[in-house]
C-alpha cells in the first residue's frame, strides 16, 4: 500500500483532471473552483486505501472516490447558500464570488457530474456502486434537514445529535470505505464493516470538529475560534451545556444565547467559561473516544493484511490528532 | 398500445405511487407536493410510448419515465427559486410555501431521487439509461444558465436562443423518447432518430410556449397572459422583435423594455402590438411549424407499426393544437 501523503497526491492529481467544458462559463467555473480550493481529501483517500487494502490496486476506485469528492464539495456549495456562509477555505465561497443563482445551479450540476464519476463502474460493479452512492446522498440530505430542524428548538437530546451527525457527516466516509471495498470486490461481510469502520470514524471527526470550533488552537484552526458559539450552533457542546447547565449556569446560558449583537470575544469567553465549568470539554472527548475506539474494534475484524489494517489505523490517529 | 389519456393514467398512477420517508418531513413534504402539483406529465407518456412502440411492454421503462418527471420538477423547484416566482400550477411555490433553504435541499433530494429511479434498471440497461439521464441532465443545467446569460444581453440571435431552448427544455423530451428506447433494447439508430423526433417536437413545444404566453386565450392559458413581456424575457418573440425594429418602433421597444413599474395592460398591449406590426407572430408558427415537421419527417424513417407511428404523430398534433 502506499503512504497516506501518497493517496493524498493520487486523489489530488485525479481531481485535478477532472474536465470542465468551457462554456458556459457561469456553470463550470464555480465547479472547477469548488475543487481547487482543496481540503483534506479524507473521502477519496478512504475510497482509495478501502480499494486497495481489498485488492492491491487502487485504481479500480479512482473515478468513484473523485465522483465522491465531488459530491461533498457540492453539498459544501449548497450549504454555504443555506448558511450565507461567506468564506470557505480562506476564500469567498461561490454564491458571494458569483451569485445565489449560479450557486445554486452549479451545485446541481456538481452533483450530476458526481453521479458520472460514480457511474463511470464497469457493469459489474455499476448497480452496487449506484446505490451506495445514491442511497448515502439522500441520507446526507436527511441530516443536512435534521441540522436545520434543531435550530429552531431548545430540546435536543445528545443521541437525536449523534443521529444528525451520523446522516450528515459521517454516513459519507462509511461510503467512501465501503465504494472502495466494492470496487475491490470485497465480501460483502468486510464491505460492511469497512463501512461501520467509517461511519465511527465520522462520528469522531464531527465531534472533534465541535470541541476545536471551542477549545482549537487560533494560530492552526485554519478560522476563527468560536464560530459556532457566536452562532448559537446546536453542537454536542451547546447541546449538553443546555441539558446540564442549572441555576445561574442555565440563566447565563440562556442570556447569552439571546444577546443580540454580543461582543464576540466575551460571548465566546463566557460561553467556552460555562462549557469547562460544566465539564463539556471533557464530556466530548470522551464521546470522541470512544467513536474513535469502535472504529478500530470493528477494523480487528475486517479480513485484511496486518499492514492495511495499521494504514487504517494510522489514519484514525491522524485524524484523532489533527489541529484543524 | 395504448391510448394518450391511459399513458398519462399509467405515468400519474406511478408517480403517485412514489414512496417518501415520513421523515424529516421537511425534506420530503416539499417533493411529494411538488409532485402532486400535476401537469401534463408529457415526458413519462413520451417514454411509455416509445418503451410499448419497440417492444409492446410499456412496463419496462416505468421506473426510468418516473425518473424523468422527477428530475423534470426538480428542475421547475429550483427555477422557482432563481427565477423568484411565487406560483406554480396555481399553488403557493416551495420556496414561498416554505422557504429558500427547504427549496434548495429538497430540491437537491428530489434529483437524486430521481437518478435512483432510473438505476432501478437491470443490468443490461443501467450502464446505457445512466449515460442518457446524466448527459441529459448536464445539458438541461447548460441551458438554464445560457437562459440566465441572455438576461444581460440585449444582442442575441435567434439561432443562440433555439439552442438555448433545445439544451433547457428540448433534450430532456428527446432523453424521455430515447430511454423508452433503450429500455425495450431498440436498434440503436432508432432510438437515435425517436431521440430527434422528441428534440424537434420540445423545440416546437417551446416556441410554442412563448407564442402562448403572448397570444393565448387568457380564459383556457392557466397563467396571466404577458408574464414573458412584463419580464422582459428574452424569447423567441422579443429577440425578433429587437433584432426587426427600426427607427421610432425600436425606440418604442427599448422605452418598454427600460420601464420602471409600467402599468402591466398599457405595456402588454403596446408590445403585443409592435409584434403584430413587425410579424412576429407569423415568424413564431413559421419556425414552429418548421420544428413540428422535422419531428415528424424524422418519425417516418424509424422501424415501428404503422399504429405507433400514428400515436406519436397525434402526440405532435396534441401538443400543437394546445391551449395551456
């Protein structure tokens, strides 16, 4: 197998040659920008490294695993139009450099191209690939709606969040492993647990996206610390600090989350303040953790080489470890 | 084969058979009512006709004209929201009803609903009905933005506006013909040529469509007559008429055409009248008819019974004597 920096490259070069037709300008450019911003390129690296610790060749899912960037990157387009998010990746996202409009098309045409790369499988794989791929997007829609739904209540339980993150986030890299092992025609038992290997590890990521948002290191976070503070976001954290927070912890609570136009550096002081008060920092890590470690039980199980399963192992740790 | 209204029976049946999660029933809620709104429902009967034309088993292209129709309305459902308008079919659109953000993602949802409608093919034919649908669907976004494009441009030739309406409305037709096609395994130069009699026949639709918008009879039309004029859209009609007016006619158009909140009857009736004038109607049922008579030249070279070729030859005759 090769090294992770190694996959990054393949998947890297893959997507960069990706065609574009010229015209129309308005619809493909904001494609071919979406994919040049980069990222870390976890999804085709998975569908990549699931391909080949299966078969030994990793090409058999090179068009899949881009298919599958592509499709994160659209969901990451449309969301920024939901979100009026205005930066993504230090850069002006595509409704801000263009309009609502061309965001809102060439997203759907990313989507559809997704859908090309996916279906680029020779007729043996064709049908099973299909329907991961189709059956994961309609789920990252599921959690996408769940997301927005939470933010208009103030009860949400820590496993209803766990089961948002899970459609939303995680369901996409357990697709990613398991197109891979599809690919490689795996046994069907192994494709499974590669996907639950996935999944898991999605799980970890989002919370530890949530925990870095708050307790991250400004100088390499990549943004602004405390983003989903001032946003009243319905993370793990908010959640729990909102189920455990008593008394004048629950008032303060509440008063910040309805202050309107708080200064930022003491909404987000106050707020993270309260969080390690009610030992939410702690509360997130350990559900990190232990996500992380069903993750790496249920990869003892897959039959692969040992030095496949330490690949997978590694790139838990690596994740389990990242500073942005 | 069957008659048109049992085709249209047989396609509202399905569609109104389509199975959506209860929840989150933000996501879902959207797209069955979209779906409900109605419609002519032209592009499964289209398939149907053409899947019992080459094989007598209209069945066995269900799934992929149910496909179609969804994609047809996601298109319309995130044209709404681009194009701001407020009814659809006489009902509230999405976005009003809900919101931008519902509209986006259920949007979003119903196309990918869509393309697992027409996986649901066997193997012999998912490679090939994958191929059609998502070319198609690429094209269909080319047109939209080419559509949008125009909006800035007070310079473009009839010849970039038909190719305009072949990629936005046309080739989803030709797309619904020819997947009729594949799915009953016809030869491939004949669903090549079905494809070309759907294409002709949907440029005549929309040229037609344009004519309506001006000369319909607002009692049977279904919309207010001179939406396209007080929009200023740039159809068939007004390219002509701003390529063909000279001297105090021009000067007539562009004052029209720069108008803040004109009385909608004085603007209607002035430009309706400048087309009478310059002969835009006539220029209109010209290219109409000229498109009509492609289809059905084309009809006329494609290896089916003399009784399927009359069923396609009354569809051109349906849509051309329509009224809404």
């Amino acid at each position: 197998m090769l090294r992770f920096e190694e996959y990054v490259k393949v998947a890297s070069q893959a997507i960069a040659g990706i065609q574009y037709p010229a015209a129309p300008a308005a619809l493909y450019e904001p494609v071919a920008y979406t994919m040049a911003l980069g990222g870390k390129r976890l999804r085709p690296v998975l569908a990549l490294m699931a391909c080949d610790a299966f078969c030994g060749d990793y090409s058999r899912a090179l068009n899949q695993a881009v298919g599958i960037e592509l499709y994160h990157n659209f969901t990451l387009l449309h969301d920024d139009v939901m979100d009026k998010a205005d930066v993504r990746r230090g850069k002006p996202t595509v409704h801000v450099r263009w309009n609502d409009n061309v965001a809102i098309l060439s997203g759907d045409a990313m989507l559809t191209m997704a859908g090309q790369h996916v279906a680029k499988a020779d007729a043996a794989h064709l049908k099973a690939a299909m329907e991961l791929f189709n059956s994961t997007a309609m789920e990252v829609y599921e959690g996408q709606q769940y997301d927005m739904d939470f933010e208009c209540r103030n009860d949400v339980a820590e496993e209803e969040y766990i089961a948002m993150i899970r459609l939303k986030t995680s369901v996409l890299l357990g697709c990613a492993c398991k197109m891979g092992a599809i690919m490689a025609d795996a046994a069907e038992e192994d494709a499974k647990r590669i996907y639950q290997y996935g999944v898991d590890l999605g799980v970890a990521f989002q919370l530890q996206d949530d925990w870095l948002d708050v307790y991250g290191d400004p100088a390499t976070f990549g943004k602004e610390i405390g983003g989903d503070i001032m946003n009243n976001k319905k993370t793990f954290m908010l959640i729990n600090a909102m189920n455990r927070a008593m008394g004048t912890d629950r008032d303060e609570l509440m008063r910040w989350l309805a202050a309107e136009n708080p200064v930022r550096e003491e909404k987000v002081a106050a707020v993270t303040a309260l969080y390690s008060r009610l030992g939410i920092s702690e509360l997130a890590i350990e559900a990190m953790n232990r996500y992380n470690d069903r993750a790496l039980q249920v990869l003892d199980t897959i039959n692969i080489s040992e030095e496949a399963r330490r690949h997978f192992r590694d790139f838990a740790n690596m994740l389990m470890h990242r500073d942005r």
